[in-house]
C-alpha cells in the first residue's frame, strides 16, 4: 500500500442493528424518509473532540457513506479520521437512550459518553 494510503477496511464505520433499527423508526416518526443520519466530530466537550449527531439530507464532496438494513450514516472525512473501526450503537439503559460510539481511537472519554481525547 502507498505511503499515506487508508487501509479501506480500517477507515470502515459500522452502524450496529439496534442503531439502524432507532434511524428507521425516526425517518419515518418525523416522515423524512429521505433522512441520514450524520456523525461529526468538533472540538470541544470535556475531554477535547465531541460527537455530533443529527439528521441531514444533503451529502456533502468529502462525505462517506455507511450502510445496513437500508439505513445511511455519513460521516466527513475529517471526522472520519477520529473514528475509522469504530461503530455506531444505539444503547437503552436506566441512564435513557442514546446513539453511542465505540471508538478505537479513542485514549479516553468522559462520563457521558460524547466525549473524547486522542493519544498523541
């Protein structure tokens, strides 16, 4: 593979089936059936980086798109740097229910989940 080359496989995200399940069931409660879901990550939140979720339905140049059970996620390159093998979950607990990301990448999170540092 060429220097700086992405291994395909590692730059893969993958949507859980509980996550792609929440993403249908909310398409069609707010009848967007033409709907994604986004992922972004900025900075900020209490540990540097943050996740951001929300529902789009414009794709983007740099986007990349992730699929299963007829559900989209995409993610922008940039993010995608800060989340490549990881896998989007949708969690229910005593806590309440929340998209969640199990991150590799990731040196350390916060409490809550949504947020994150990087090792350098």
């Amino acid at each position: 593979m060429p220097e700086g080359a992405t291994n395909p496989i590692e730059a893969q995200v993958t949507l859980s089936a509980s996550a792609a399940k929440r993403v249908a069931e909310l398409k069609i409660q707010e009848n967007t059936p033409d709907a994604f879901l986004r992922l972004a990550v900025s900075g900020g939140g209490c540990s540097g980086f943050q996740y951001g979720f929300s529902f789009d339905k414009e794709r983007q140049d740099d986007d990349r798109v992730f699929e299963r059970d007829g559900v989209s996620l995409v993610i922008d390159e940039t993010s995608l740097e800060f989340v490549k093998g990881g896998e989007i979950d949708f969690v229910e607990d005593m806590m309440g229910a929340a998209f969640q990301v199990k991150n590799p990448n990731a040196a350390s999170s916060c409490g809550c989940g949504s947020s994150f540092s990087i090792a350098l």
